[in-house]
C-alpha cells in the first residue's frame, strides 16, 4: 500500500484514527483565528502561486538556498521552485501593484509552503503558515501594530502571557556594536549568522568564528546579555504597554533572526516553557521591495510569519485544543420507506435554511438510526410520521427529550 512522502502529511477529521494523526479540525481552528484576528485589524487576504521562479528566491538568498528547495526545470525549460516562503512572493506583488493600493498596505495569506530539509521536531518539508506584512509604513506605530496582532492571535487561541512571550530586537543595535567594535560593515551578515546560532553552537565553534571577524565572544555575550533598549524598542515596549499587552512582550537581543534581508527591528515568539521551537518570527525588512523590483519601487516594509506545526503542537500540550464534533443540527430518521421522498423534502429545506442535517442513506432500523443520531451529538431528530390529516413532523430534542409534534409547514429547528 502507497504511504504518503516523508515529511508530509495526512489531515483526517474528528475522531482521529491513531494519537499521532494530524487533525483537519484543528488546522481549520487555527485558520479560522487567524483570519478573524487579521480581519479585526483590518489586514486584507491574498494569495500567490505556490510555484515561482527559483530567481526569486535566489536573488534574496543566495544560492547557497537552492539545497533547502523543491525545485526543478519545468517543460517550458524554466528554473522554478515550491514556494518556501511567502515574503518574496507578497514583495514582488506589492512591487507591481502598489499604485491602486492607498498606503499603509495591510495583507495577510494563509500559504502552504514546502521545503526540503531534514525532518525534525516541529519542522518537516511542508507546513501551513499564517502572514501578515504591512508596506508603506516606516515608523515604530506600524512596528507595535504587527506585534501586536500577532499577541492576539496567540490569545485567541487560548493561549495567555503564562503561555508565551515576544521576545524583541533589533538589527540597528547589533549593527552599531558590531561597528563600534571594529567590525567591517561588508562582514555584517556574516556576524549575524554567527550571532543567531550563538545558543545552539558550542563556544569552542562561535568564539573562533568571532575571532575571525576581530570580536571576542566574552563582548558579544556582554551585549547580549546588558544592551539598553534602543528608541525605537522603547517606543514599541510604550506602545504595547498603551494597548494593556506589557506583559506579553520583553527586549532580548539573542534575536537577531538569520534572513539576509532585515533592517530593523525583528521579533520571535516562543512558550514560556521553553519547550518547542520559535511560533512565530519576523521583523522590518525595509529594502527587499526594491531589490525585488529592481530599483523601481521601494517601500518600506516588516512582517511576520506563523506555522502551524509547532502551534498545533504547542495547543495541544496546553490543552488548548476544543472539543470537536460534527456539528450535527437535526438527524432526519426514516422509519418508514413509504415516506423517504416526503424526508427528502425535508432534508432539503432545512438545509436550504442553512442547518447541518443527517439521515441514512439506506434503509435501517430506527433505533440504529438513532444511535448514529447520539454519535453525532445531534442536537434533535425529526420523524416524519402519518396523521388523520397527512403528513406531520416530529421533532425531538436529544438534550432534554422533548418531543413537539408540527404539521410540514410549520417545521423549523
């Protein structure tokens, strides 16, 4: 029997089949909060294709990205890629089309994304991953009002300060000890790498790393650990305090994030418990706009990204996760053959009035019928039955048994 590839993976609905199962209930929880909570902030949904052309991805990056690519030479002898991220592709938009949008542009996508790397905990070669980017804006306001959405999507999960923390940075402030200490501004990138893997690299690696670039790894740990909030940290840090959400955001400059293309300010969101990998990422990224547009358009820009791996993972073991069900309004029983096509009838109508209904198919006992009603955590059954004066409905509510008896015309849940 064919199984599916490595690193991807199966959605099945409510009640899963194995512990282990991904739940297609639970991704559209998260889709559905994560909409709701864009759309509150009157961020406007996009989409691009999920195919793109390796360019775009390599002009950002660097070759040295194509290894962590699904990509390939298409029939018409194009070098394309599976997207592996969204920013390039929602740049490149914006890039075109900026014109007929007033500014400051705020979009959100809800991407599946693909990558060919090694499999680990809480990454594997596609995941669903919730955007949202906001152009146009260069002050620390636009700053606070990402940040922010993205603490209320982790609350509308559920999820409280107890939970999880935004942990703050900037690449100004790295950028200017890394000057003040000598550093070449050629070499920048290079000593954010290093930087990025200082809690995940022995020293006896990132000290001689740092050597090489004239910095001792005693002063970078000395930054790190006693650096004063920038000003533009400091009106952030005010402006979440002004919204009531201080406690859900701190500075910490281990974040410097390892893309290429950030400029300002960037951010992580992580379990207090320190138990998953980072929720969340993003930051300002104020020149990528123009470098994928060539020099024609350059907008300011910053944003964030969400997958929905390590979330789900993370719901699931704060028991944030709902209870799922069918949602089952009504279970129309027929009992009586003779009246399916009158049922039928009702099945329809009351679907039309945009209730969730059930029925059998096939012939079948009633009680089995109204087994399946309970398995469903229907909220009533309705029996059609015959009366002196035709055709009547009766309707039953399965919480407190009541029964009401109605003519066809009056039937309504």
């Amino acid at each position: 029997m064919l199984d599916r590839l490595p690193g991807f993976r199966d959605f099945y609905p409510e009640p899963l089949p194995t512990p282990d199962a991904w739940s297609a209930d639970l991704r559209q929880h998260i889709f559905d909060v994560w909409r709701q909570t864009a759309l509150r902030y009157g961020f406007r949904e996009y989409d691009g294709p999920p195919l793109e052309p390796l360019e775009l991805y390599t002009n950002k990056s660097g070759a040295e990205i194509v290894g962590q690519l699904f990509n390939f030479v298409d029939k018409g002898k194009r070098e394309v890629s599976m997207r592996p991220e969204m920013t390039p592709t929602v740049a490149r938009m914006v890039a075109s089309a900026e014109r007929s949008y007033k500014k400051p542009i705020k979009w959100f996508s809800m991407p599946q994304l693909f990558r060919y790397e090694k499999q680990q905990k809480g990454r594997l070669r596609e995941h669903f991953q919730f955007n949202c980017d906001l152009f146009g804006e260069p002050g620390p306001g636009a700053d606070a009002e990402v940040v922010s959405l993205l603490i209320d999507v982790l609350r509308g999960l559920g999820l409280t300060a107890e939970d999880f923390v935004i942990r703050l940075s900037t690449r100004q402030a790295w950028q200017q000890f890394f000057e003040r200490s000598g550093g070449d501004p050629a070499r920048a990138y290079e000593f954010y790498q290093i930087v990025d893997k200082l809690d995940r690299e022995p020293a006896e690696i990132s000290g001689p790393k740092l050597a090489g670039l004239g910095l001792t790894l005693s002063a970078v740990q000395g930054f790190l650990h006693h650096g004063e909030p920038t000003p533009e940290l400091a009106q952030l840090l005010q402006n979440l305090a002004a919204r009531g959400l201080s406690d859900y955001a701190q500075v910490d400059y281990g974040i410097i994030r390892g893309l290429a293309y950030y400029t300002g300010i960037v951010f992580e969101a992580f379990d207090r418990k320190g138990e998953f990998r980072a929720i969340a990422g993003g930051g300002r990224y104020d020149g990528l706009v123009k470098q994928v547009s060539d020099g024609k358009v350059d907008l300011p820009a910053l944003g964030f990204g969400m997958g929905d791996v390590v979330l789900a993972e993370l719901l699931k073991s704060r028991k944030k996760v709902p209870a799922f069900t069918a949602n089952v309004d009504a279970v129309v029983l027929i009992e009586d053959e003779q009246l399916r096509p009158a049922s039928l009838g009702v099945v329809q109508r009351l679907r039309d009035a945009g209730h969730v209904i059930e029925y059998s198919l096939v012939p079948q006992k009633g009680d089995k019928q109204f087994k399946r009603a309970q398995e469903f955590a229907s909220r009533f059954t309705v029996r059609l039955e015959i009366a002196p004066d035709g055709v009547r409905a009766r309707i039953k509510q399965l919480a407190t048994r009541e029964e009401k008896v109605v003519s066809l015309a009056d039937l309504a849940l």
